[in-house]
C-alpha cells in the first residue's frame, strides 16, 4: 500500500517569513495529494490539493509542488502570520485506493 | 450546517462496554469514510462506503469493529468490547466521486473516545 513520509515534525518561523513542508510517497499510482490545516481539537481543513497532471499549483500565500518522477510534493506558505500556526498533514490517494493516506504531520509555529 | 457531522463529540467508556459513534456527511456526497487519530498523529484509514457498499476496510479494523450505512446517507461505526488501545479520535469525512470535487474529502470534528 501507500506511504506518505513527512518532514520536518516541527517547524518554527518568524513572522513574515517562509514555510516549506516536503512530502514524499511511494505509490506511483498516486495521482492526487491534497494538504489538511488542524488545529488544536478541530477538524482537518482541506488548504490546498494538487492532482499529478500539474505540476504546481497557488492560492494566495500558499503553493504546492509536485515531482512525478522523484515522487515527493511540497507545500509553501509564504509571509506568514501568527495564525498559520497549526499542524499540517500532507496526502495522497489514487489508483486503486479512494482513501487517504497522511503523513504524519508538521507542528508549524509563526513567532510575532 | 451543511458540513459533517458527527456525534456524540466525546465519549467516555469502560473497557469491554460496546460504543456507536454516528456520522452525517455532506448531502449530496456519495463517498463516505472513517479515520481513525492518535496523538501526535495523521489520520489513519478505517474503511469506505459508496453509497450504501462498503467498499474497502483497513487491515486496522479488527472483527470488534463494524460500520454501516444501511440507506447511503449517515453512517455508524460500532466498537465492540472495547480496550484502552481504542482511545482515539475517530473522524469521518465525505466526498463526491464525479466531477471537480471529485475526491475531496470534508472532515467531521470528530468523535474523542476515551476508554477507562
């Protein structure tokens, strides 16, 4: 089946600055990888996806990439904002499998 | 509110007590699947319905669990016997299998089960 690897588990950024969080799987019948915001005792919030017949995608300070062929994706936040703050899982699913399969998260902290 | 819904929001039980947990997906959404989460963790796969099918279960759903979706709208997921090991949140989400949308799935906030 699927695995999804996720780094780094922590992140810490000041205000204002860039945020870089880097998937990679291993199924390459995965087609499509979406990001989920959670915060603390809330849902998953579905931020932004990226199906594999593009290779990148952006909404407003946030981007993802995605390499077929090295099979990893990224997501980038630009200019953040302490609200940012959260954990952010990445995922993927496709071919056979309608589910998702999540890494395991990155703790992103904007400091003021 | 028309996004997913799930109930009861936290449960507390004993070991060896039975639980249902209810999930009621988006409206339209024919897709419907149970996560379950750990601390620390990301949502791991339990099992899927189409509709009323249930398509496909994790080799993590032992034969204590069971989920339903008798008329292809809400859908339960009992836990029978349970143990300490089931402490989780268990999430539900729901998706449209047709179009743009197709495979974006919208969470529930959950259901927190603590078992004593």
């Amino acid at each position: 089946g699927e695995n999804v690897e996720q780094h780094p588990s922590t992140l810490s950024v000041q205000e204002g600055d860039s945020a870089v969080i880097k998937c990679t799987y291993s199924d390459s019948a995965s087609n499509y990888f979406p990001w989920y915001k959670q915060e603390l005792g809330k849902r998953p919030q579905l931020i932004i996806d990226i199906r594999s017949n593009v290779g990148e995608k952006k909404d407003q300070r946030i981007a993802v990439t995605l390499n077929k062929t090295a099979k990893h994706f990224s997501l980038h936040i630009t200019e953040t904002q302490p609200e940012d703050s959260a954990v952010y899982f990445c995922a993927a699913s496709g071919g056979s499998a309608r589910q998702l399969t999540f890494g395991s998260g990155t703790q992103l902290t904007v400091l003021p | 509110d028309t996004g997913v819904s799930q109930d009861p929001r936290h449960k507390i039980t004993k070991r060896g007590q039975n639980v249902t947990f209810r999930c009621d997906p988006i409206s339209e959404h024919n897709r419907l699947y149970w996560y379950r989460q750990t601390l620390g963790q990301g949502p791991e796969f339990l099992t899927y319905f189409q509709n009323e099918a249930q398509l496909e279960k994790s080799r993590l759903l032992s034969d204590r669990f069971s989920a339903e979706r008798p008329k292809g709208s809400f859908s339960t997921l009992e836990i029978q016997r349970t143990e300490q090991g089931d402490s989780a949140m268990y999430l539900c989400a729901s998706s449209f299998g047709q179009g743009k949308a197709k495979n974006i799935q919208y969470f529930g906030a959950g259901t927190r089960l603590s078992v004593l």
